[in-house]
C-alpha cells in the first residue's frame, strides 16, 4: 500500500533523471560524447516517389583521443530538413574504436528532455498540492 503512495514520487523522480541521461544513436557500440565543428556539407541525389531530390550531411571537425578527425555524417536528410551551417557547434558521439563513424546527438534531445522534465516536475507539484490539501483537511 505504501508503495502505491508513493509510485508518482518515483514515476517523477525516475523521469526527471531520464531527462538528463545521455542519448544513445544509431548503431555506435562503444559511444564517446564530444563537440565538434561543421566545416562543410556532402550533397547526395536520392530517387524518391519517381523523382530526384537532393539529401544533405554535414561534414564535421571534432577532436577525438587520437587526435582531430574530420568526416562526414552517414545520415543524410533531405534538403527541405537540413539546418546545419558552416560554423555550427553541434553535440556528437562517435565510436571508440572507429572514431570517423559519428551521429549527431542534439536532434530530438531538446523535445526528449523538455518532455521528461516536464512530465516529471508536474508530477512532482501536482502531488505536492494534492498532499498539503489532504494533510490540510484531515488535521
């Protein structure tokens, strides 16, 4: 029973953590989380419902514990999507043990962590509110 008190406590608790977590992408086995610097931007023509468009990626300078690398992302976007330009600082993590092989960490983290803390704090202050007006009645 008393678990069952406080599970919105822990349900809280547990997702504001959640909101700080780092993001796991793709298929990065041994990840290593750094900043890094878009230097430029790979074009690709990709056929898509019988017409060709083009899909972008950005080529980014990071430095790693080897020393500084410079490469190209794997995931293109189209180009009605892409938003990096020459200069961006951008959140990344790349493969210890390949470290060219890299995926863009800050797309969707802000919304992931806006959703969670959001979540997590209104849970946390709904059932304060409803805590003090139940002590409050009942003393």
């Amino acid at each position: 029973m008393q678990l069952l008190l406080w599970l919105p406590v822990i349900l809280a608790v547990c997702s504001i953590a959640a909101a700080f977590l780092p993001v796991r992408k793709g298929k990065i086995a041994h990840p290593v989380y750094t900043v890094g610097t878009v230097v430029g931007t790979r074009r690709q023509q990709v056929w898509r419902n019988r017409s060709e468009t083009e899909s972008l990626a950005p080529v980014v300078r990071y430095e790693t514990e080897s020393g500084e690398i410079t490469a190209a992302s794997r995931h293109y976007v189209p180009e009605w999507q892409y938003a990096r330009h020459t200069g961006d600082q951008v959140k990344l993590c790349y493969d210890r043990t390949q470290p060219d092989v890299f995926a863009l960490c800050d797309e969707g983290a802000y919304w992931r962590k806006t959703v969670l803390l959001t979540f997590g704090i209104g849970t946390l202050a709904a059932y304060g509110i409803l805590w003090g007006q139940y002590i409050l009645r009942f003393t």
